[in-house]
C-alpha cells in the first residue's frame, strides 16, 4: 500500500510541502501520498492520533502546532529538544517520535549558496521560536560566534541563558535591536517583520556580507537594505525545501539533493 503523508497546521492552504514532497517522490522513484490538513486550533492533538491510528506514516507540522507536537511526542531528537518545536512526526514501536528539521533546512541552504559557516559571526534577527529552532544547527555547522537582537531585549536574554548549555562551544550575546552595531559574516532575519509587512530599519554601522530572510515570498525591508549595501541575499525558499529534504530522509530513508529542487 502506497504511504500516507500529511502537512498539518491553520491555515493550511499556503502550504507547499505536498508539492515539494511529491517532487522528490518523483525524483526518487518513490510512491507516496501526501495531504494538506486543516486542524481546529484546539483539536490538534486528535487530528494527529487519528492520522496515526489510520495508518498514516508521517506528518510536518506547521505554523502554529509546532510546539504542541513537541508537547505531544513521546521520544524527541536533541535538536527537537533544544528548539522545543516539532515540524516532523512519525511513529515506531508504537511511540510518536518528534523532530525539528527547520534549523537543518537553513544550513543546508545557506551552504548550497556556498556562502560558508566554518567560524563565522552570524547575526539573528528576533528571540522567537524561528530563532530557537536554527541556533543549534547553526553551532553544529561550524559558526564562532551568534548574537541574538532583539526588539525586546530580555526575550533575548531569555532565550540566550536557555540555549547557552546546549551550545557552550559558541560565544552566543544578545543586543537591542535599535543598538546594533558591529561587524557579521552573516546577518539572518528570523523576526515576523516581514510576515506582518512590517519595516526593520538596520543602522548603518552594522556590517554585514551576507544577508538571509527566512520569510520568502513577501516584500522584506531586510532585503532592501542588503540590496542598498550590495550584500549577497536570499529568501527563505531554500530553507523551506531544506526542511522538507531533511523530513523526506527520516521518513524514506534517502536524501533528495538539495540543489536539484531551488
Ligand atoms: P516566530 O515563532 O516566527 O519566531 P514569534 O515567536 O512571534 O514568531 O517571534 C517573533 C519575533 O519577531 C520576535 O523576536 C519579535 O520581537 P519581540 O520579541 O520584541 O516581539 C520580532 N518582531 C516582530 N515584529 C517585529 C518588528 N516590526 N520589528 C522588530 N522585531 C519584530
């Protein structure tokens, strides 16, 4: 019987997994079904007990169940842990295992640009859930220092004495988001300034030689400013098929390539 796959989130329709699912499924020779499902916003956790007790093989989570499926796992991986989101479920042995490819999705982007990460200075823009899902990915790839900047300087804070202990390796700061100052190999915008249309205004004593929205698909106001400075840029495209890449190796035991899908 040809396996069942699922997208789940609210609202559901943007949602491009199904596409990117069934072309790696072509790429690869495999057959597989994959679905968009709508959950009510406190229904999530049946909606996913039942695709599972149906027989469903695996699910992404999106936007907002990410940290409900990390609540409703029974084994997580250590990235799923440390972002404490899930955006990929599947089950064995009978437990609903959890884990987090967003953060993987983003460096195997970035590294397909063949902008490096081997000891670089990264700046992430906000302290959400976007930011705490790439950190760790990010230290594992090889960067040498992160500052996390923030509007709000002690969601900031927060999140840097959470993280610290996973990623000791790293000298990890945090700056106010109006005081930026400083010099990046990389500056990676992770706020929802762009989702919500609204404008991010960088000081121009801020450095910066590769700039990545991981919005994609809207107007960026970060963009604009890379493209005034005449930084290398890009949009969150590559970090979604990355993502998915990396769900689509869990689950079918193959990677599809990265560049043959931007
Ligand atoms: P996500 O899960 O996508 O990270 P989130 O947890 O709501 O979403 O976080 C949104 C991030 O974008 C926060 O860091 C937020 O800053 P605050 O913590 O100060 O709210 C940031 N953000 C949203 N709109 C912004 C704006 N217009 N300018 C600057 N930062 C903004």
């Amino acid at each position: 019987m040809v396996k069942r796959f699922a997208v789940i989130g609210n609202p559901i329709e943007q949602s491009r997994s199904p596409e990117l699912h069934f072309a790696f499924a072509k790429k690869l020779g495999i057959e597989l079904d994959y679905q968009k499902r709508l959950a009510p916003i406190d229904a999530f956790a049946s909606h996913v007990t039942d695709f599972f007790a149906q027989g469903g093989s695996g699910m992404n989570v999106t936007v907002p169940f990410k940290e409900q499926a990390y609540a409703l796992c029974d084994v997580l991986t250590e990235r799923a842990q440390i972002a404490k989101a899930v955006n990929t479920l599947w089950q064995q042995d009978g437990k609903l295992h959890g884990d987090n490819t967003d953060g993987q999705g983003l460096v195997d982007a970035i590294l397909a640009l063949n902008w490096s990460l081997q000891d670089a200075r990264i700046l992430i823009l906000g302290a959400g859930g976007a930011t705490r899902g790439v950190i760790y990915p990010l230290v594992k790839a090889g960067a040498k220092q992160i500052v996390i900047a923030n509007r709000t300087l002690q969601r900031a804070q927060q999140l840097q004495s959470d993280l610290k202990g996973a990623v000791p390796e790293v000298e990890l700061q945090v700056m106010e988001l109006t005081a930026l100052s400083g010099e990046f190999d990389l500056v990676i915008n992770a706020t929802s300034a762009s989702l919500t249309g609204e404008a991010l205004s960088l000081p121009p004593e801020l450095k910066f030689h590769h700039a990545y929205e991981m919005a994609y698909g809207k107007p960026s106001t970060f963009i604009d400013q890379a493209k005034a400075r005449g930084v290398p840029h890009t949009e969150g495209f590559g970090m979604l098929v990355g993502q998915a890449i990396e769900a689509f190796s869990i689950w079918h035991g193959v990677k599809p390539e990265l560049k043959d899908f931007l």
